[in-house]
C-alpha cells in the first residue's frame, strides 16, 4: 500500500493522474501507477499535444490514417486510441468502487470554448463514438459552456467540467449540474442518475500566479509593501477551500436531498493545476492543503511521486474555514479583484488551449507532408 492507497482511504480523496501517454500505456507505466493507488486519468490538448507530437509510437498509426482521413480527423482518431485503451485499464477500478472512480477525460475541441451548440454537438459526438461508463467528456466552464453542460447532464451523460479558476462560475457549474439532473427526473429517467457522474475541476497553481504578480505590482516590486508581499501565495489555496464550502453547502439542500433520494451522485470538486510552479513554494502547497472526503486531485507524475514519498495524510480543506475567506477578505482590501483574475485566467486557460491544438495540427501536417 502506498500513500495514495491511503490519501483515499483515510482522506477520502481519489488522486487520479494528469498525463495520458501512449508509451506509458504500452510499457507498462500506467499501469504501475494505478496499482499504486491511482483511481483515474485526466488530459487536455496541451497534454494530448505532447504526447502525440513528443514521440514516435503515434506514427504508424498516423501514416495509416493518412490514407484516407484529413489531419483532423487523424488526430482524433489517435487520441480517442488512447482514451479507449486508458478506459479498458481504469474500467476494474470504476467497477470495482461501483462507478466512483476508474474515470478517463477527453476534452471537446478547443475552439468550442465559446460556442455552446458546437460543444453539445462534440460531446455528444465523442460519448457516442466513445460508448463506455467511465469516460467523462470535458467542456470547458465559459459562459457559453456552462448551458452544454446543463444539457448533457438532462441527457444523463457525464461530464468533467474543466477551467474553473474562480467561486462565482462553480456556483454556475453546481448549479448547471443539479439542474441538470432535475431535468433527468422531469423525463421520468430518475432511474439514470446513479450513472451519471461529473466532476469540477478546480485549477488552483494558476490563481497564485496571477494573484501573485498584481501583487508585487501593487506593493511597488520585491522590496515595497511588506503587508501586500506577505499575501503571496495565498490566494489559490484560500479560494479552493471556499470551493469546498460551497460544494458542502450546495449538495446537503433538501434540493439535492431529492435528487439524492434516486441514487445521484455528487458533483466531486477536482483539483487541477496542483504541481506547484513557484519553486519558493512547497512542492506539494496544492495537494496537502485541499485534502477532504468526495474530492479528487489530479497530478502531473512529478507530483504523485513526490506525495508518495512525503505527501500529508490529513483532512486540510475544511481545517480552518474562517481563515480562508479572512484570506480573501484580505486581498479584497488590498486591492485583488477576483472575478478580475478569473475571467483573465479563463481567457489565458481557452486561448492555451487553443494554441497547443493548433501546433499539433501544424505539427501533424508537417509531418503528413513526409509521407507523400
């Protein structure tokens, strides 16, 4: 048994990883990981970016679709390959918790971010073409993405909803995800809900970044406001264990009681962006600090590794409630405006995503040219 056995058992939190490669997939690398206690995959295009432009074991595959697809439609295909295969060896963990756990995420396109038909179209599209329980398809948390979400859950299909960075829009997403599940009911599908699971991922490293930077800005550089510099590093931590609060408070209603009472799932908080990116802060500041029973983190393999040689097995993200929205309040005062940083984070979190895409697609036309 290792740490990650015990992060779940004795925190309550499933720690899933945040990479998906093929190679690892072939050698033997993910599955080692899952016997040490991982419960569940996640990926998005900068992951599936780099995996597939990183090394040679896509390029038989692709010089095979080539013959008769577009590139776009070749990248698909080789990434839906690693999403079915990562599903058949996460399956004996979903079945094994009774659907909790054993999770694999694929993302729709990132230029649908702001296009709410279009995601409905693609989600529905990839959970069709990709007809297994414990695929959770991600739609980012835009303004645009939060009504596909609400439709997808009404269609009884689950959803891992992806770049949420600040309170106002998770409340958004709780409530797009509770309402769905009504509308389930509405259509005499109560008997679904069990199935239908989802998660909000949460990206929290990013938060201090940004935060961090107006910071220093705002106390005049290294050596100006002490008070103000004295808030570094504060914010993500702060704002995700008010998350927690909320998703506390939403999923213990008499609302969610009724939904409850036909079997429904919760909507679990996940952690993203959790390798710490400051390297004056611990190693593992996102990961000890936001442990609690029906959560998920989901890590990069630098930081699994390193919570499993040193991680803390504590419940932390409801330890101190009144001290991390006196955090907030604090930041407030000095002058941070986190609606402000969210939709800038939002902005910055589509338009990467984006990017990575289309380099990928570059990088595969590139290559597709050699073929000829």
């Amino acid at each position: 048994m290792t740490r990650l056995h015990e992060l779940y058992d004795i925190g309550g939190q499933s720690p899933w990883l945040d990479n998906l490669r093929r190679d690892w997939l072939e050698d033997g690398k993910l599955a080692e990981l899952v016997s040490m206690g991982v419960r569940g995959i996640t990926s998005n295009p900068t992951i599936l970016a780099k995996a597939i432009s990183g090394q040679d074991t896509y390029d038989a595959q692709f010089a095979e679709l080539m013959k008769d697809h577009t590139v776009d439609a070749s990248y698909w295909e080789l990434a839906i390959t690693d999403i079915e295969h990562g599903l058949e060896l996460l399956r004996p963990v979903y079945d094994n918790s009774d659907g909790e756990d054993g999770f694999v995420s694929l993302e729709v396109s990132p230029a649908l971010a702001h296009d709410t038909e279009g995601t409905v179209r693609d989600a529905r599209m990839l959970h069709t073409r990709i007809a297994q329980p414990n695929l959770l398809v991600k739609i980012p948390a835009t303004k645009e993405g939060v009504p596909a979400i609400k439709t997808m859950i009404s269609e009884g299909r689950s959803i891992n909803v992806t770049l949420i960075f600040g309170i106002d829009r998770y409340d958004d997403v709780i409530e797009a995800y509770i309402s769905g599940l009504e509308e389930l009911v509405k259509a005499g599908r109560a008997a679904e809900l069990p199935h239908v699971a989802s998660v909000a991922s949460f990206f929290v490293s990013r938060v201090d970044t940004e935060v961090d930077r107006r910071l220093e800005t705002l106390a005049g550089g290294e050596k100006g406001d002490a008070a103000l510099l004295a808030l570094r590093g504060k914010a993500a931590v702060a704002q995700a264990q008010v998350a927690y609060q909320h998703f506390h408070a939403a999923f213990t209603t008499d609302r969610w009681k009724a939904l409850d009472a036909h079997g429904a799932r919760v909507q679990r908080p996940l952690w993203a962006s959790t390798s710490t990116k400051n390297p004056a802060y611990a190693d593992l500041l996102y990961v000890d600090s936001l442990i609690a029973p029906a959560t998920v983190n989901t890590m990069p393999e630098g930081t699994i590794e390193a919570f499993v040689d040193h991680g803390v097995l504590a419940r932390t993200a409801d330890a101190h409630p009144d001290e991390a929205l006196a955090t907030l309040a604090r930041l407030k005062d000095a002058g941070i405006d986190m609606e402000d940083v969210e939709q800038t984070l939002e902005d910055e979190g589509v338009s990467s995503f984006a990017k990575s895409f289309d380099e990928l697609l570059q990088s595969l036309s590139d290559k597709a040219a050699t073929l000829k």
